[in-house]
C-alpha cells in the first residue's frame, strides 16, 4: 500500500472519492516502506488554497491492510471504528492507486424477518488481478453490484492485569509488558479449547490476571517436570523454563513452541527456542513460533531465514491472527473433537523462503 502510494505523480492534487468535498490531498513523502506517509492537504475554496501539513501513521495504515481481502470491498469508517482524523486523506489516496477501486456496495437492512437492499456506503475493494491507471480515481461496477449484510465487529475483552513497575527491568514499558501477557493468556485460552496444556515463563507467571495469577488459569502447567515428554530431557527443561509458551498434548506432544516477541527483538526468541530444540526430545510436527504485531512481519520473516535458525523452519502467529482464532474459539466453542492440530496452520504463516529451502 505504502508503496503504491508513493508511485503516485508527486506534483498532483488528488480528489476526494465524494464529489461534494472540495479538499484535496497531494503526496510528499515516507519515513520507510510501512509508513508513516507525509502528505499535504488543502482546500482551494478556502484560505486561498493554503495547504497543511499531515501524517499517515503506520499504525493505521496496518489496520486497513489486515482488513482486505481480494475483492472484498471494505468501509473505511467501520474498520476504523471513526479513528483517525486522516483516515479520508489515507482512503482518497489509496482509491487512485492501479490496484484499489472504489464502489458504494447495496446494504442488506433487516427488518422484522425481511431484508431490504438499500443504497449503501463508500467502499473501497482492492482487485489486484485487474489494474487501472494511475492516478484515476475509478470505479468498481462488480463492487457497486454486491450487496454486504454487516455482522458485529469481533471483539476481545481482556480481564484487567496489575503490573507495576517494581515488577520489570527497568528498561521494559508496562503497556509493553501488558499486550505481552495479553497475548500470552490469549494462547492459554486457545489451548485450552483445543485441549492443551499450557506452559508459560516463570518470569510471567506470577502477574495478576482478574482474580488469579496466569501461574492459576485453568490449563496451566506448574512444572515442567510433570510433562512425559521432558522427563528425560534435563537440560531441555531447564532452557524452557523462559520460553514464553509451549502447548503440550496427551504427555506426548509439543503441538507448538513460542515465543511472543513485543520489545526484545525477535533474535533473542529465535535463539531460545533453537536451544531448546538442539537439547530437547526430536518429535515431529513439533512448530517453531515466532507470535508478533503485524507490523513486525517482514523483520520475522527476515531474522528466520537467516542460516542458524533455519532448523526451525519457524512460522509467524500475528497478534491480529491470535486474537482472531481466540475470539473464535470463544465464540462457537471450537474445540479438539471440532478441529484438528492442522487447523492451526491456517493462522499461521510459513517463514522459511524458497531460496531457504533449497
């Protein structure tokens, strides 16, 4: 996105998708390949024409990219739950693009056990396989002619978690260290529906979660030693004792080991969990797990193909693909007798390269 923003004419002012607005928004630059974007933006009926200055966050920008699908149209607006001031100037720019078209999709309205299709509001659909000039604003008929029935937004309500600064080195961030344990609670609770048993860091048990300590949830392993599948492996259990998460199945299995990366880098995950793998049991199927925010992707993807951790062949969890398996598991009860491990994979993204594998 970021980059086909960029290829967009830097001496042009671009329109706004609703031809009742004057403003208009014209690229100046980025401070890297994921944003953020600096644009100008200014309305030539008022004050002269004056422009000001704007920032496209990162932030933002990764929100609606993990919102598309292929010839999905999405709205803007609901995406954002109505965030960001700059989210119209990140929209106009982004529907003058080759691959984006705008369209204003039908609106399924439900009422009284009949559905009406009325006029609905701006979208913009990506349609990567059929591309359109740059820097034309141009709609999608196909888009116009679907119809959307909107569903509630899927949400993830976590109890509240008491962490002070006494309890952290002093370089880490609580608001760090909180998603950090969100995410871990987040995979005991998917664990435990898929029905496994859950090992989390002895350094992060400890912490309050509600009415118990995450050491107290249910699914939770108190010690390693109690695990089958360690009981031979001495060493083994001492270097898991700070891995973050390990899924354990039926005393014989390790499902997935992982690492939640929110501020240490993901060199220092990447390098536990191939320790563990060079003293620990050679069981197949086991997955090597790097879990991290969506805009750390690429540095996952780069740091697992280097030479020493290509053993792993490691797979990256998002945040955003934890949370949506969660919310999931939640909401419909999945369970072991539902899915199998394989299910798994289908939030999980391969690291390793072509050129890696070979």
């Amino acid at each position: 996105m970021v980059k086909a923003i960029l290829n967009l004419p830097r001496d042009q002012w671009f329109e706004y998708i609703n031809e009742k607005t004057r403003s208009q928004v014209k690229v100046k630059s980025a401070a890297g390949p994921e944003g953020p974007i600096y644009v100008e933006r200014r309305n030539p009926t008022k004050n002269s024409g004056a422009a000001s200055t704007a920032t496209l966050s990162s932030a933002m920008i990764w929100r609606i990219a993990n919102a598309y699908s292929p010839n999905v149209p999405i709205n803007f607006d609901r995406v954002l739950a109505g965030s960001y001031n700059t989210r119209s100037l990140l929209e106009a720019l982004l529907a003058h693009t080759p691959e984006f078209y705008w369209c204003i999709p039908g609106r399924i309205e439900l009422i009284n056990n009949s559905s009406e299709i009325k006029r609905g509001h701006k979208h913009i659909v990506w349609m990567p396989g059929s591309p359109h000039q740059n820097g034309v604003l141009t709609e999608s008929k196909t888009g116009s002619d679907q119809a959307i029935s909107e569903i509630p937004t899927q949400t993830i309500i976590y109890d509240s978690l008491a962490i002070t600064e006494k309890l952290l080195p002093s370089e880490m961030n609580i608001d760090v260290k909180r998603r950090h344990l969100q995410i871990q609670i987040a995979l005991i609770e998917i664990g435990l529906q898929l029905g496994f048993r859950t090992w989390i860091a002895h350094n992060d048990k400890g912490f309050q979660y509600g009415e118990r300590k995450v050491g107290e949830l249910e699914g939770v392993i108190a010690r390693l030693s109690d695990e089958r599948v360690l009981a031979s492996y001495e060493e083994a259990r001492v270097a898991a004792n700070l891995i973050d998460c390990i899924w354990f199945k039926n005393g014989k299995l390790m499902p997935a080991v992982m690492e939640v990366e929110q501020s240490t880098g993901v060199t220092s995950g990447l390098t536990r969990m191939k320790k563990f793998q060079d003293l620990g049991p050679r069981l197949a199927d086991i997955r090597w797990v790097i879990v991290a925010a969506d805009e750390d992707r690429e540095e996952v993807i780069r740091k697992a193909n280097t030479l020493q951790f290509q053993s792993l062949n490691t797979r990256y969890f998002s945040y955003s693909a934890v949370e949506e398996l969660y919310s999931l598991c939640k909401r419909r009860k999945i369970s072991n007798k539902a899915v199998n491990e394989e299910f798994l994979d289908c939030f999980m993204e391969p690291c390793l390269t072509e050129f890696s594998l070979n």
